[in-house]
C-alpha cells in the first residue's frame, strides 16, 4: 500500500493543479473533549457552535462520537448522510453536511471513522478532499470527540489547533479528565497547553477549586498548562432546553448556562497563534504521520 501521507500530498498537489487559486480560509480547528461521558461535551458542543454563529463565524460541528449521534440527537434532526458515506463514495461533504439551527453545518460520524489508520488509499483521498473543502467552507471547525482514551479521540486532539477538555466537580470526572490529559502528554508531547471547562458547577467557588486542582497536578506532574476558559453553572433551563431537542444559547439566552457559554466562546475566539494550521497539516497530523 502506498504511504498515506504521500497520497495525501500528491492530492493537495493535484488539487492545486486543477483549481484555481482561491484565498486560503484556513479555518480553525477545535477539538472538544472528556475523559468520561456524561459531562455535558456534545450539548457544550452545540451551544457554542450557536454562539460562535452569533458573532458572525460560519462553524461546521463533526460529530467524532461513532455509532451514538449525540449532536443529532440533541438537536431533533437527523442527516441522510454521513462520513461513512464521504469515504465510500456514495455522497461528498456537502451532501452529508446537514444543516441545523442558525445555518450550523454537522457532519454526522456514523461508523465510518473508527480505524483512520487502516483507511485504504481511496478513502484517505474521500476524507481528505472533504476536510479541504470544509476549509472553504467554515471559519471554525469544531470536533465533537467522543468521551475516553482512545486513539482516535487522542489523534483529533493532535491534530487540532485548540483542545478544549470539559468536566464536571464529579470526583470520576476529574480523575478521568487527568487520565486523558496524561494520555495526551504521553501521545503528543508537543502540547504543552490546553482550555480547560468546568460544567455544571454549583458555584463559582466549586468551580475555581476545581481548576485549581486538576491545574496544578497538571502542570506539576505532567508539564502540562491548562488555561481556565470559564464555568458553566448548573443550570434548570439547560435541560429544559436538552429536553427540547433545542440549544439553551437560543431557547433559553438569559440563563446563566447560556450567558457563561456566550463568554466562553469569545474568550476562545481570542486566543491568537503566531500560526495557523492548514487543512493539510490538519489530515497529516490526522492520520499519525506528522507530529509537529
């Protein structure tokens, strides 16, 4: 089998040849993740994709969380099409897009995703022109990862420009945040920094002790920074809102859940980088043959 990483380059250059030049959007690649379920990541997710939409940024969600369908679910809407149907040639990337609230895109995971490395050449060149294409058509990515270790989940975040991590002050929680950051500094020692969310927090006290904690044994043990983002209180209207199949950011603006994720998602559209990574570097990253 030809190496992916040289079939991935003689893509983009194939691409170049046959296109012509278009200016680059680079966008922005986020990827959201937990060391266990049940935290509130996918319906995180979501709310700041709406926020982000808000402030005027086109924001496509890929839905990594394989075979469960979270952001599907908790908007009420389902796709016709999914990555798996990107990678076996059945549908492109705009076809499986799927719109939502505010003219949100999402990708649906379905199965499609699980083994990247065992991807054949045909389906790496499916996916990859697919994310190309997702370069053109968002500002912001935001990756949907499913909970735990896995290497899948690990290789998003090596890929991404930003790894938020999401947990609750649920003593597992944090354990398990910890675990996967620690997996994170084994895997991919060139993170050094990462957004840290404390969700459903019953006060600001609870919260800071929280990113007290899980920081200092971070950077105390594994050499790793996590950059406190914000807390989102425990909130009523935020399940009503779950309940509704419907974002609290817009069901719901008001409430305390909503306005913190509003500030959340303007503190990360603030993070500035001296670079920015391209689609290409994204995939190469993606698939484990490119570490820096």
């Amino acid at each position: 089998m030809i190496d992916q990483a040289k079939s991935l380059r003689e893509l983009v250059l194939q691409r170049k040849k046959e296109e012509a030049p278009k200016p680059v959007m680079n966008a922005r690649v986020y990827a959201v993740a937990s060391g266990k379920g049940g935290v509130g990541k996918s319906n995180f997710v979501i709310n700041l994709a709406v926020c982000m939409r808000k402030l005027g940024k086109r924001v496509v969600i890929v839905d990594a969380d394989f075979g469960l369908a979270n952001v599907e679910i908790l908007l009420g809407i389902y796709p016709k099409h999914t990555v798996a149907d990107v990678l076996n040639g059945t549908a492109d990337i705009e076809a499986a897009l799927t719109k939502g609230p505010l003219d949100i895109m999402f990708l649906s995971g379905g199965t499609g995703m699980l083994n990247l490395s065992e991807m054949t050449d045909k389906q790496l060149a499916q996916l990859t022109s697919g994310f190309m294409k997702l370069d053109e058509l968002a500002d912001c990515i935001i990756i949907d990862t499913r909970a735990g270790l896995s290497n899948a989940v690990l290789n998003f975040i090596k890929a991404a420009d930003e790894t938020v991590i999401i947990t609750t002050p649920d003593p597992t929680a944090i354990a398990d945040a910890y675990a996967l950051i620690k997996s994170i500094r084994n895997t991919a020692p060139h993170i050094t920094e990462l957004k840290l969310i404390v969700n459903c927090a019953d006060s600001a006290a609870e919260s800071e002790e929280v990113q007290d904690k899980l920081s200092g044994v971070c950077e105390r043990f594994l050499g790793i920074k996590l950059v406190p983002l914000g807390t989102i209180p425990y909130d009523t209207y935020l399940a009503r809102a779950v309940r509704r199949q419907k974002p609290v950011t817009m069901a719901y603006p008001s409430s305390d859940s909503a306005k913190s994720i509003s500030i959340i998602s303007n503190a990360l559209l603030q993070v500035t980088h001296e670079k920015k990574n391209s689609i290409y570097s994204f995939m190469l990253k993606l698939i484990g043959r490119h570490k820096g």
